[in-house]
C-alpha cells in the first residue's frame, strides 16, 4: 500500500478516536469556558456567548456531565469556567469534585451571562467573551469541537487562525479517504499500528453500554429492545449501540471513543461490530481490522457533510458499523461497496433535532438499516442506480448524500431548529 496514504489512515484514526465525556457539543463549549478562564486568569463576572444554531440545537435537551443532572448552554459554559480543566479539552469536566458542581448554582445565579446566535455561516461556531473588572479574553472555537481559531487577552492576540469563508472546511488528509482504499488499509495493516487506540474504543464504548444496560437512563431504549425482541445478536447489536446512548445522552460520566466528533457515533461504529465478532467467534486481529475499516468508512461519510447539519449523524455511523460487520463475514470490496451503497439508500434522510433521550433510538434504527443493507447485499440484492437518490458507484453516492446533507437540507435545518427554539417556548 502506499506508504503516504498508510501513514495518513492511521493519522485520521489517531485523530479521530479519542476519548470524550458527555456529549460533544455541550462539552465543546465547556471546554471554550475553562479555556476562556485560564486565559483571564479568574472567574469572570460578565460572559457572552455567540454560538451557532446548530450548537443551539445540539445543547438545548442533553444532560451535561458533572452538573447534577442540569441542562443548556449556561449549564455547560459556567461547568467548564468554574471547574473545567482545559487542558483535558473533550474531558474537561472529568476532574469535577463535588464541592465545585455543589458551587454551580451559586455561580450560575450571580454571573452576568448572555447568549447571542452566531450572524457567521460556520454551523460549528463557539465564541466567548469574558470579563472581571478591567480585565477581558476570547476565546473562538470554529468547524471542529477542539479547534480553537482565536485566544485573546485584552488586546493581545495570543493565537490567531485563519479560516476561509466555506460553511464546511475539509482537511487535506480526508480526501484521501476512498472505500476502496480503506478496505486495502483494513487488510494490510499492522495490528501494533492501530492495537492502542482500536484497544480504547472496543474498553470505553463497551463500558458505556453495560452502564446503559444496568442503570436507569433515559428512555431505555436499550433495554427495551433486549426485553421486546430477544437476546439474539441481530437484537443484541442495535440495543446494545442504543443502551451506550441512553447513558451517555442522559448524564452517565464515563467517556467514550468518539468518531467524527461524536460519541453517539463512535458508539454506533463500534458496539454492532464488538457483538458480531464476539458472537463469530472471531480473532482478535480480525476484530481490530474490522473497527479499523468501520471507523474509516464512517469518517469518510461524514467528512463532507460537516460536524453538525440536519442530517442524524448516526446514518453515516450505521454504515461504517454494517460495512464492518460485512468485513467480519470475509465480504470483498464489491461486497462492503455495494452495502454501503444500500445503507445510505434505506436511511439517509434521518433528521438531526440535537441531541437527546431519542438519539438512542435513531441509533436502533441506524443499526438496524447497516445490517439489513449487508444482508441484501448477502442474498444478492442491491440499490441500483436510478432507485431514488442511488447513483453508480459507492464513491458517487457518499458523494451525493453529502450534497444532500449539506445542502439540500440546509433549510431542514434551519425549520428544526425554529421548532426546538422560538416555536417551544
């Protein structure tokens, strides 16, 4: 395999799964807090807060980690100012001690704090401005969860990036991403490359799940599909991928290895391949190249349709999971392309309306479209171009869904997020 291409799949991987605690969105701005609090040096008595309507959306109904059980923007940046530690970036409220969530309340009652929506076209966009008596700070965060574009203290511009004027800007490494190419990366490559961080996700995730399994989470999606449908592992891989979310979107503190910048991602990526492979039998070598081929595909999808859009994340997710289920089942390229291909067909269209109790059931059924595209794809039948949104070739379609999560349903969006916000109140 070429030597660049190889280097830049485990670069992406290295990239992309790392651990988080909480969903990413609330702890992303948690995490412009506790920075936006180092730089000033205190607490600050006056916050504003400039955010996008996507950021708005993914914020408003999940339960932020460490706070008692509280909600919203002023719950997650007042979090990430009294006690987060920034260095920790995505487990920034990790370190909590109950004395300091016990003080929140206080903080959160006396602060000055106002929110603004962002007038940017970034659909990531996070900027907060900070202030004691003379003293001021910003801190921006844009397209990314941890990228950080501004740091300034008063008039001192302590980091500056630039960034262009695309809603959506696509690192130079992810394009390329071809399935073709990640099926051969899958294949060929050294378990002692990718043993550390694959190792971490299958521990993480899977002690997530039995959390969600054994406590009282949300809307027990989980839960409830084990008691309705059996213990099979047709069932056991959506409920299990489902009972990760009823933890994590419903306050359960235990990290998880995200995936494109999401944990109900890295979650739904990685949970249905961790069943199959223990239900065949599986080595653990082959276990570990079908989550490396899982998450790639995954990345891959989404990378053109952005870090938040209307379009649930979980569809691309569910794909990456029933690309590598098939990958476990010794499927070929042709065989992975063509249920790729069917998955995006069954489901692409799932609305994103933030993140919540329900994400676990989206995740059922994104599980659920993953495995029956493998096995259309088994039994010799396939989407063909033409059916629908189908067009010819795998790489064609991840393109078009992209075009269509990104664009075609902008307006999508901005209807949903008008439903969740000024319409609810």
């Amino acid at each position: 395999m070429d030597t660049k291409i190889y280097e830049t799949y485990l670069d992406i991987l290295k990239e992309e799964l790392v651990p988080a605690m909480g969903c990413t969105e609330p702890i992303a701005v948690a995490y412009a807090g506790a920075l936006s609090r180092q730089v000033l040096g205190e607490r600050p008595d006056e916050i504003k807060l400039v955010v996008s309507r996507n950021i708005i959306k993914n914020v408003k109904s999940v339960i932020v980690p460490h706070t008692k059980g509280r909600k919203g923007l002023k719950t997650a940046l007042c979090a990430g100012i009294c006690y987060g530690e920034a260095d920790s970036e995505l487990e920034v409220l990790s370190c909590a001690k109950d004395e300091e969530i016990d003080q929140l309340d206080e903080y959160l009652e006396k602060v000055s704090l106002s929110i603004e929506e962002a007038t940017s076209s970034y659909p990531f966009d996070i900027d907060v401005y900070v202030k004691k008596d003379e003293e001021k700070a910003q801190v921006r965060i844009v397209n990314d969860h941890t990228n950080v574009v501004l740091i300034k203290k008063n008039d001192d511009i302590k980091l500056k990036k630039e960034i262009t004027d695309a809603p959506i800007q696509i690192n130079e490494n992810r394009k390329l991403l071809s399935v073709e190419k990640i099926f051969e990366f899958a294949k060929e490559v050294k378990i002692e490359d990718v043993e550390q961080v694959i190792q971490r996700q299958i521990d993480y995730n899977t002690a997530i799940v039995k959390a969600g399994l054994t406590g009282k989470y949300g809307a027990k999606i989980g839960k409830i599909l084990l008691n309705s449908y059996g213990n099979t592992v047709h069932t056991r891989a959506k409920a299990w991928a489902a009972a990760g979310s009823d933890a994590r979107m419903n306050g359960c503190e235990l990290p998880v290895v995200i995936n494109s910048g999401s944990g109900n991602q890295g979650i739904t990526t990685s949970i249905p391949v961790i069943v199959y492979a223990e239900e065949l039998g599986v080595s653990k070598e082959q276990l570990y190249r079908a989550l490396v081929l899982a998450n790639l595909v995954t990345i891959h999808i989404k990378t053109g349709i952005g870090a938040l859009s209307a379009y649930c994340g979980a569809t691309s997710a569910g794909a990456g999971a029933g690309a590598g289920i098939c990958f476990l089942y010794g499927g070929s390229y042709s065989d992975i392309a063509h249920t790729i291909v069917n998955i995006l067909a069954i489901n692409s269209g799932m609305i994103c309306d933030g993140a919540k109790a329900s994400c676990a059931a989206k995740i059922a059924s994104a599980v659920e479209a993953g495995l029956l595209g493998m096995q259309m794809n088994k039994h010799d039948s396939q989407f063909y171009n033409g059916d629908g949104i189908v067009v010819k070739g795998v790489e064609n379609n991840i393109k078009a869904v992209c075009e269509l999560a990104r664009n075609g349903m902008r307006e999508t969006d901005n209807e949903i997020i008008d439903m969740m916000t000024k319409k609810n109140k």
